[in-house]
C-alpha cells in the first residue's frame, strides 16, 4: 500500500485496508472487521418497512433544505433531546456530514481562509479542507488530558499563528474524547473571544457513555452544527445527514446546496424521517456498544496495548502500539495479512505522531471482538 499525496492529500487509510480486506476475503479466508466506523446492525425495522412502501413511488427531488417533515421532526429532537427551540427553516438536509463539511466551509468562510482542527483528528477534515483550497491550522491533543480539547489549547494555537474557524467534534474520531459541558461552553466562549467561527461536528451525538452529548446549540446561535443518521441511527450508507446554520449563513448555504447537490437523497430523507422516532431501538445498539467497549479494551490492555480508560463516547479504542512497532500502517497491514484483523493506522488521523496508534472500531458484533482478540494474542507472541 503505497502514499501518493497531492498538495497534501493522502489515502483514506481505512478505507484503503477496507479495500485490502475485502480482496483478501475473496479468496475465502474470514477477516474481523475494526477498521471502519459503522454499525452492524441495519436501521430499525420501521425505517426499512417505510422505505419498502415508498419504493414503487418515483423518487423525484426535493426541496433543496429537505423534506418538510424531516425538517420538522429534526427541530423537534432539538426541543426533546437537547431542550432548545430550532426554527425549521434553519435546518439544511445533507448528502451525509460530508457534504455538510463542503457546503459549511464554502458557506462561512472566504476562499483560502484557515481552519483550525485537533491532531489526532477525523482524516477527511485535513483532505476535504485541502482539496477545497482551504488552509489548515492543527491543534495536538494529548493522551495525558484524555485528548480532549480545551479553550486554552485553542487560544494558545491562535496565539502562535491565528485561524478563521475550528472544527471541533464531541465525542470525536478517533479517540472517542467528550468534553461535558462546562468544556463546551469553554471553547465556544474562546471562539466568540477571538472571532473564530465554529463548527461542531455532532455524528456521534447519542453515543456518549458518561451522560447526554450537549450540542453547541444549547450555548451558542453563532456555530454551524452538523450531524448525521450514520452512526446512532445505523445509517452510515444511506448517506443522510443534516446541518444547522447561523441566520446570516442560510441563504448562502440552501444556494450551495442547490447547485452542489440539488438536495439530499429523497428515499433516504424518508427513512431518516421515520429513524427520529425510533430512538428506543437506537439505545438497543449503544447497549451492545457499551459492552463492546468493555471487552475491547480490558483485552487490548491485555495484550499489551498502550490504552488507558475506555472511550467517553463514539465506538472507537485509540491504542498506542509501541510495545509492537513504531509504523503503524505497517503494523495494520501484518496484522491484516497475517491474523486477519483490519484496524486503522493512526497515520489516518495523526501525519506526525499516529505511527504509534491504531483505532479499533468496536461497532460490530461482540464475537467479532472476541475473534479479533484470540488471532491478536496469536499474532502478538
């Protein structure tokens, strides 16, 4: 597997050892998937008979923001789950989070501005802001602080060379790190300090293992917000995802979306729609995350990986290897090639220190893990 950046554009690691995987399970041998963040299970059972019932209707486009009942429904989950009126028509349905990101930096920022993100960090932040002809500012985070971000990490960064806007995730990827609300408000009150516009990045909302996530919307209107049914609601490939705007964005944002999308998805916005009531099936899986994350990381830890507590939030265990390696893509690919376990190397989300960290995903079965952990202790003696 071979790196060949453009302007700064590396592969997408995880997808890159997906790919491996895959054709190494065409010829027959079984490989344990923790490479990938995504679910499992598929979407509740009531999404799939909505869906079912509205295939034979032609799925034309929508409105460029999203169905009006998507819409509403996602201001009412703002009222139920985070206790904060949302106006509707401030609610712009995405082709997932990805799109949201694009449509979020061409909206709230001239061409060429710099964003801020935290190193270790979601891959597509640093290729999507650099393909887009942004500029990036990297924040390190550090294991010792259980890598979670504060207002102080922000102001000394802006210090050293100042930024138009953060993008900050609770709980994030790859460490699974969330900061509990008096962190929130600290770094949203540091960004209004120093004129930097904030993006959340709320995916992972739902999955928060010590109390409720706390969106940027119950301290700030200035802040773009996004999320997505990928990851709580097990929706990953229906590629359906929404965003709040600040008023002066939404404008800007609808035009984005009807010239770079048209809109999200129809078939996807109707099973979206119906997933926001289905919440109760959704702690189902988290249940069996939580367990997982458990077992996970007793075993890594077991096994000699440098980890310590389990993750605040997400589905993830970002592990230190240097008992084993100081490469850690090197280490994923033996790993796959000989035990048949995909990890991600932390190459992915740290280019300078992630030679020493691998994430596991531990979204999947519970014997998966199992399976993962018996060929790891073979493959580690």
């Amino acid at each position: 597997m071979t790196d060949q950046p453009t302007d700064g554009l590396m592969p997408f690691h995880a997808m890159e050892i997906l790919k491996r995987a895959k054709a190494i399970e065409t010829t027959g041998r079984t490989v344990c998937h923790l490479e990938v963040g995504e679910p499992g299970a598929p979407p509740a059972p009531r999404v799939i008979e909505a869906v079912a019932k509205a295939l034979p209707l032609a799925q034309g486009y929508t409105n460029a923001k999203g169905l009006d009942e998507l819409r509403h429904g996602l201001s009412r989950y703002y009222q139920d789950q985070h206790g904060v009126s949302v106006d509707a028509d401030s609610i712009l349905c995405t082709m997932g989070s990805s799109a949201g990101f694009i449509i979020a930096f061409h909206a709230a920022f001239r061409p060429g501005a710099r964003i801020a993100i935290t190193r270790p960090g979601y891959p597509a932040y640093v290729n999507t802001l650099l393909g887009l002809g942004f500029s990036i500012a990297e924040i390190p985070l550090s294991s010792t602080n259980g890598w979670r971000l504060t207002g102080a990490d922000i102001a000394a960064a802006y210090a050293a060379a100042p930024f138009d806007g953060l993008l900050f995730a609770s709980p994030a990827n790859p460490t699974g790190a969330a900061v509990d609300r008096a962190g929130l408000a600290e770094i949203v009150a540091t960004c209004k300090r120093l004129g930097i516009r904030l993006i959340s990045d709320e995916i992972y909302h739902g999955l928060d293992y010590r109390a409720p996530s706390v969106s940027a919307l119950e301290l700030t209107r200035d802040a773009v917000v996004i999320n997505s049914f990928s990851k709580y609601y097990c929706m990953t490939g229906w590629r359906i995802g929404w965003m709040w705007l600040p008023e002066d964005l939404v404008r800007r944002a609808e035009i984005l979306q009807q010239n770079l999308f048209i809109s999200a998805p129809t078939l996807s916005q109707i099973a979206a729609t119906v997933a926001l009531g289905e919440r109760d099936y959704a702690e189902e899986q988290k249940a069996g995350y939580a367990a997982n994350r458990q077992l996970l990381n007793d075993g890594l830890q077991s096994l000699g990986f440098d980890i310590g507590n389990p993750s605040d939030g997400a589905f993830y265990a970002y592990a230190g290897i240097s008992a084993f390696s100081n490469d850690s893509l090197a280490f994923c690919e033996r790993l796959l090639d000989q035990a048949g376990v995909a990890v991600t190397p932390g190459i992915d989300f740290d280019r300078a220190g992630g030679s020493r960290y691998v994430r596991f995903s531990y979204a999947g079965r519970r014997e998966t893990i199992e399976m993962a952990l018996e060929r790891m202790a073979a493959f580690l003696r």
